[in-house]
C-alpha cells in the first residue's frame, strides 16, 4: 500500500499547485495582475515581500462583491422593513417617504436621495437590541428574492470575487469589507457567504446604548447617525477599525475613490482595482450616468494611477456562483 | 542518524506537550480555572466546544496588562508632550491644567479629573496625521522610562499575562485589547509587546479626517472626541469593532464592569477575570480608595457572578519579564 499512497499524495500536491485559483477570471489583464503581486507580495526572498500581518486587503461590498441594481439590497430589506413596521406607524401612510414605500412607488421613495434613504434607514434599523436586529436580518436575507433574478441576494454575489478572496486568504491575506452599507446589516451573513468574520466587516452604523433590561445586558440601537463609511469616510473607517494602511482594495464607484487612492499612495507594492460593469446581458451596465454606483473620477484616472479596471463582460467567464453548474 | 532525529522529534513533541503553558501563574485556582476553561472550549466533542471563530478574548489595559500607577502611563506621555510643545503655546504659562505640568505638579494637573486629561490629551494628541503620530508614540515609548522603577513603560507589562495571551493564541482564540486608553496610543507597540495586531486594539479615539495634501493623502488628527471606551462604553466599542460577543474577558477595575458583564451573561461557555493588585512590594497594592483603578462593585459582585479574581501577590510567580532571567 505504502507506494500507492505516497503516489497519491504526490498527486494531490501536483494538482493543488496546478490548479487555477482563479477559474471564472479570463487569461486577461486583471488575472495576470492579480496573480503577479500576489506571488511578488508573498515569495521569501521577492524585493516586493510583504510580511503576512501587513497583507491587508480591503473590498467594497455593493457592487463590487454582489450586485446593486435596481438599487440597493439593502434598500429593499429597508422597504420590507416599512411594510412590515407600517401597522405600528400609521402616520406613515401620508407621510413620505414611507407613504411612497407602502404604495410600492421605490423611484417617489427614493427621489429625496440620501436623506430620504438615511430616514427611512433610522425608522426602520433602530429601536431594536443589536440581537434582535441579526435576527431581523438573518430572517429576510436567508428568504427574500431578487424582483428581477429572482434569486436569495445571497445568491447574487460574484463568483470571480469569491474566488479571489479565497485566494488572497490561502496566500495569508487578511480580508475586510469596507462599504457605505450597514455594519450590522451585512456581519450576520458576511461569514457564511464571504468567509469574512464580523470583526472584518466595516461599514457605515448608528449609536448604541448598552444597558440592563431586567437583569439582562443588552446594545440597543439608537435612531441617531454614529459614521458614514463612504467616499473620504472609507479612509477613515480603515484607519478606525484596521489601524493599518490596506496594501490592496477593490470598489466599483467613486465612493471607493479615496479609498483606492488611501491604498495606493503608501510606499511598497500596491494594488488596487475597479469592478466596471460593462454586462448588461449577465448583470447591468451603468458607469458615469447612473443614479447607483456612479464611475467617473475612477474611469478617468485610474488608468494613469495605475489601477486595474476589471470589464465584467470580457474579464470574467462567469458572473454569479449559479453559473458554476 | 535516523534513530536520532526520530527520537530527539519524539522528545520535542513530549516537551511542547508536557511544558506548562503559564510557567509564571502559581497553581492556585484562577490558573486551574483558566486551563479548564481552555480544555473545555477547545477539545473536540466537548460539550462546551466553541468554534475557533468564536473564540474571542478581550482584555483591558492599564492595570491589566501593564501597570497603571501612580497614574495612566499615556498620562506621562501627555506631560511629555506638553513639555515638549510648550515653546509653540506660550499661553500654557499661566493656562490650567497646563502651567501645573510645566511646573512639575501632576496631582494640580490631574485635579481637574478626567476634563482636565481629557482637555490635554486633546491638545496633544491632535493637529497631526495618523504617521505622524505613530512616530511621536513610537519615539517616546522606545525611550521613556518610569519614574519609580525606571523601566521602559513596555517592560512593566504583566508576564502572567503575556503566557495567557499566549496560551489563548496557541489554542486559536483570537485576543483583543480593549481599553479606555487611547487607541492609536497603543496600536504603535501592541503587537511587538503584547501580539496583538492594530486591527485588534479598540480604545478611545478622536474623530480624524481624510485630506489630500500636496498630492499626499493623509489622516488628520482632529481636536474632538469620537469615542469613550470605558465602562458601558466597552461593550459598545466591542459591538463596533468585533460585532460579535466575546467568551473570555479580563479586566481589574470598575470600568471593566460592564464589559465582564456583557461577555458572561452569554450563552454557553464564557470566563471572565479580574486582576486584583494586591502586592505592595512587588508592584502596587489598591483596590476600593484607589483614584486609579478603582475596584468596588466588581470586588462585591464579581464572586457571585462567577468571576475569577487574581490576587497578584499570591497567584502570580512573578510581575514583570525581566523576572523570568
């Protein structure tokens, strides 16, 4: 027996070395990029080594990890919120943005913009022990579908992207999301579905309040903004959470701008990518004119900053995980 | 040769296994109740089992892993640094709590309580970018020494509680720092002294603000409070950084109470520990009268509850590392 299984260690060792860590990337630009600094970054011996507790990699999450159209997960779990909150809220059904939300009117909902969004986000997020929130959405990520795919959010996550975080991590990377969505929004799933513990996870939040509710401690989510981890805010969040210059990032917007640029400007080897949705046939094409995700500082200096543009249609083979059948 | 080396393998295997984890804790009962919990949490089938990911240990700072008398040690470094930046502020001549540090008194300087800290940590710590301040930390703490022992600050840590840091590393906990100090106060040396990475360090903060300047982008320091990571701030600042309700934490004053109280009153396994100074002659010995670190209801509570209470004096071989020699 002995040879046969020494054959097949051996065997096992040649295929794990010649597998392809990134099967659903195309042979193109961005693979070869990604590939060559993380083989620079982590060879003994490279001028471009990176001890494994500076191997900090930072990722965008709507947009760049799954999908954003036609809006915001999590402006859909906001509007099931509404929905099921209205009974306890009568005023709302005059009063806008909520009547707009009950009426299933989501473009009148969204039209005052941010301000509407952060409203209906305090009505709907607050009030609840952080306990009872993971609950809240553990129960509507793990059940409700996408109105166009039809498939679990969960679902709509990117295959080229799940591969490359798994990759980083096998090669001692640390991976974070550092996105504009809710901190507690995306830590009760973001482990399950993107191998990133909640201590990994940053994001924009509100205050808390610890307290003892009859002999039992719990946080209590207060209506009131704590940090808005967007644009110039994502820098500052890195700095608050990692305490550490990132030495990769990925977005797909201009509110990954100074986070790219955060990234990017340290000394020693660094990279940094754009996701640019260039499918519409697999996923949605929108870049410099869109109401989500807007691109046009990135697109038009990326480029010369020497960031790598990923094009979804001609860069990834495949799109969403369900592809991988 | 072959013999050998299997026997020498053989005997280094024997040793790690035999070799006491916590050479530096008498065998009294917190160690007993450390080791057990340890076992308990960690062994496969165990009932008590808790997954690698959730295995999240937190532990206070001053007093709990290095001394914190006769005052904070970033107390010293805010004396120095305003030493220092005297000449630019010729108004702290005759301005309180500053003109009292400038004359030598620190107990007129730190008469205004915590205003009067928080008023000088302020105007010391802000106006510079995170690299800068990271240097100035840097630079001091590498050369400042105690004024009664005349150590370096980072040789009066707790030896008993590195190998407990240690001890909980090795047996995949991840270990967390969480401290009313300031966090980038001690993020510069957490993880040369103590193994704790940036990312793992949460403390109290000012808000900070990302700018390009000259084409640079920098972090800058700004004089306004963000965060108090003290008493039921702790498990908020928990909640924040981690996201996830730690199974061990260890403390030694009152405002550790409700972080202790947060991660026992979870369910399933969960130890907390309280480090009682009770040696007068090896380091210092204080508890309910203190003006740091004062112990009171934790003293009263904390046997109830179940949690461990160190006695320095007779559960602790030795203080400081340079007693292992």
């Amino acid at each position: 027996m002995k040879p046969l299984i020494s054959f097949t260690l051996l065997l096992l060792v040649f295929i794990a070395h010649a597998a392809d860590p990134l099967p659903s990337w195309n042979d193109t630009a961005p693979k070869k990029a990604i590939t060559a600094f993380v083989e620079k970054t982590t060879s003994d011996g490279s001028a471009d080594f990176v001890p494994p507790a500076e191997r900090i990699a930072v990722f965008d999450n709507d947009g760049t990890l799954w999908s954003e159209q036609p809006m915001y997960f999590q402006a859909f779990f906001i509007f099931d919120r509404i929905k099921q909150l209205a009974p306890q809220h009568p005023e709302w059904k005059t009063k806008e943005p909520f009547a707009s939300v009950l009426k299933g009117d989501a473009n009148a909902a969204l039209a005052g913009g941010e301000h509407a969004l952060i409203e209906m986000a305090m009505a709907t997020h607050a009030g609840t022990t952080t306990e009872e929130f993971e609950k809240i959405v553990t129960d509507w990520i793990t059940t409700a579908k996408h109105p166009k795919t039809g498939k679990l959010y969960t679902e709509m996550v990117y295959q080229p992207m799940l591969e490359l975080l798994a990759y980083l991590r096998a090669n001692g990377f640390k991976t974070f999301i550092v996105s504009g969505g809710g901190i507690e929004f995306m830590r009760p799933w973001a482990e399950r579905v993107y191998g990133i513990p909640p201590e990994q996870v940053i994001g924009s939040s509100i205050k808390t309040k610890y307290e003892v509710r009859d002999g039992k401690p719990v946080i209590v989510r207060l209506p009131e903004l704590n940090f808005i981890d967007d644009k110039a805010g994502k820098p500052v969040g890195i700095q608050q959470h990692i305490g550490r210059r990132p030495i990769m990032a990925f977005g797909n917007s201009d509110g990954d701008f100074q986070m790219l640029e955060w990234t990017t400007r340290g000394s020693g080897p660094r990279l940094a990518g754009i996701i640019h949705h260039t499918d519409a046939e697999r996923e949605w094409a929108y870049d410099r004119k869109s109401h989500i995700g807007q691109l046009n500082r990135g697109l038009d200096e990326g480029p010369q900053r020497g960031w790598i543009i990923v094009d979804m249609k001609s860069d990834w083979k495949r799109i969403y995980p369900s592809e991988m059948r």
